[in-house]
C-alpha cells in the first residue's frame, strides 16, 4: 500500500520517538548498573558490610536478596570501568566488552584495551568479540609456562544488554596499528610468539596431525586453531576414530570436553536435524543411525555452482 509524504513523516516521527525511547531506557539501565556496581565496590572495599553480616556472601544474600556471583561479577566491572577512567580512556559501549576484560588481571586490562582502540580502524566497530579476540591472543602470548592454555568460554557470564556511555578521550594512534583488522594485528603478534608444549602434549599433537592432517597441527601451532594443552593431551588419547571425528569440531571452535558430551548424546525423534548435520559433517560427510524403526541417513551435497 502506498502512503502519502504526511503518513510517511508520521510513521518516521513514531520510529525516532521510540528509537529515543529504547535508547533512554538502555542508557538508564547503564547508569543503574554501574550505580550498583560503584555502591558494591565500596562496601566491600571498606569492609562496610561487617556492620551488618559477619561475611560478604551473608550480607549480598541477606540484604540485597543476590547471588554473590551476580554481586562479584557487579564489583568486578565496577573496577574496571574506574580503571579506564583512571587511564582517561574512552569505556566499553556495553557491559559484554567490560566481561572480557575482566577475565584478566587489572594490570592486563588496560593495556590490552588501549591496544584494543589503536589497533581498531576508525569505521570498525568495537564488539565483545573483537575484545574477546585480543584477551585470548593476549593469554597465548604471556604464557611463560609450557602449554598454550586458552581462557574456557563454555561457562562465560550472561552478556547483559546496555547503553553506549560517551567517550571520555580519544585513543592515541597506532603506527602499525591502523588500516589493519583487530584480528590481522593481535594474529601477528601471537604468532611470533613460539608455542611451548610438554612433552605429552607435544606427543598428543604429533598424533592428531598423523590422523588428522597436517592442517589441524599446523593451525594449533600457529594459534588459529586455540586450544588448551589439557584438551589437547586429552584429545590426542582418545581412540583413532574419535581423534579423527573430534577434528571437525575443535576447528569449529568447541572445547574436547564439549565435542565429547555432544557425540554421547543419545539421538532420538526429537533430535533437531542441525545436530544430526553436524554429526554428519564430522565424520565426513555421511551419518546413518536407526529410530525406532526407520533408519535416517544423511549425506552432504556438493554446492551448486
């Protein structure tokens, strides 16, 4: 149906008064957030809480009717938000971005996130992800220890909706930095870093390139393929055709122990046809399996072209 230019401008007026709307109520939810979080710090700071509970934990759950990891998780961004403004850096656009870097130690956190900004062209856009690529890349490449342990983002916090704070400063530039992607940089870096194994992973790793291919031992080497020396060694011990399936999952992204629970699970009717696909495509294409009493196969299709 085609409108007249007066219905057209009033349905325009209606979607900016509700974008104004919606980005208000983002903005108070931030605010009220950090509040909280500021007002937690503190408390637990200046040990406030004894005048009422013996323990921090009593006190979260007796007064403010909170899991005392919602508080923690509260108190921690807290922290590393006054951290950045101490740095007179501009803040995360949202509380996902502030939950990557607080998976590292206060010290870590700025540095990485000055790096972060200059690393960024200035049309790119900042997400949790673009922050979770350079902590894990940050880890790679401060492990003084054998292995090449990667950060377990099965259990990550629930990201939490917010506002986008105004800036506080403007990142200084990056000679190299610029006209790059975040990720073509950080890669560089943590790729001139050597990878040290112990001697059972190092066997782990030369048996699932032998099953493998080369191609997978190649890319944890050089750190596209990130992994934790524990899932290593434990994927590197499994029987061959599990080793062989497991490939196809870890390159995706997933963790051996979650690979593992996913390939145990017992496939009835009410299997949806995704996870059925990508059993298929673990195991090269083809899967076959019996329900009751019809047999589903699947097969992968070339692309057309």
């Amino acid at each position: 149906m085609k409108l007249s230019k007066r219905e057209n401008e009033s349905r325009l007026t209606t979607l900016e008064e509700c974008e104004y709307d919606i980005r208000r109520a983002f903005q108070a939810g931030l605010e009220a957030t950090r509040t909280i979080g500021d007002r937690l710090l503190r408390i637990k700071e200046e040990e406030l809480f004894l005048e009422r509970s013996g323990t921090w934990s009593e006190y979260i759950e007796t007064y403010h009717d909170l899991n005392v990891d919602v508080a923690n998780r509260l108190v921690r961004r807290a922290k590393s938000v006054r951290l950045i403004e101490e740095h007179g850096l501009p803040l995360p656009a949202s509380w996902a971005q502030v939950d990557e870097l607080c998976k590292v130690e206060p010290e870590r956190q700025i540095e990485i996130w000055q790096r972060v900004l200059n690393a960024i062209d200035k049309d790119e856009l900042i997400t949790a992800k673009t922050v979770q690529i350079a902590v894990r890349l940050d880890q790679t490449s401060q492990r003084s220890k054998p292995g090449i342990e990667m950060p377990d983002l099965e259990n990550e916090d629930e990201k939490q909706p917010s506002g986008e704070p105004e800036p506080s400063a403007e990142p200084e530039p990056s000679a190299t930095g610029k006209g790059k992607t975040l990720m073509e940089v950080f890669a560089k870096e943590a790729a001139e870093t050597p990878v040290r194994l112990s001697e059972r992973a190092e066997a782990a790793l030369e048996r699932i390139g032998r099953l493998c291919g080369n191609a997978i031992s190649d890319g944890i080497l050089e750190r596209r393929i990130p992994i934790s020396e524990r899932d290593l060694i434990r994927w590197g011990e499994e029987d061959d055709d599990i080793v062989r399936k497991l490939k196809h999952y870890v390159a995706d992204g997933w963790s051996v122990s979650k690979a593992l629970q996913f390939e145990d699970k017992t496939i009835t009717t009410l299997t949806p046809i995704g996870r059925l696909i990508q059993l298929a495509r673990a195991r090269g294409g083809r899967y076959q399996v019996e329900l009751e009493s019809f047999e589903v196969r699947l097969s992968a299709v070339a692309a057309a072209t």
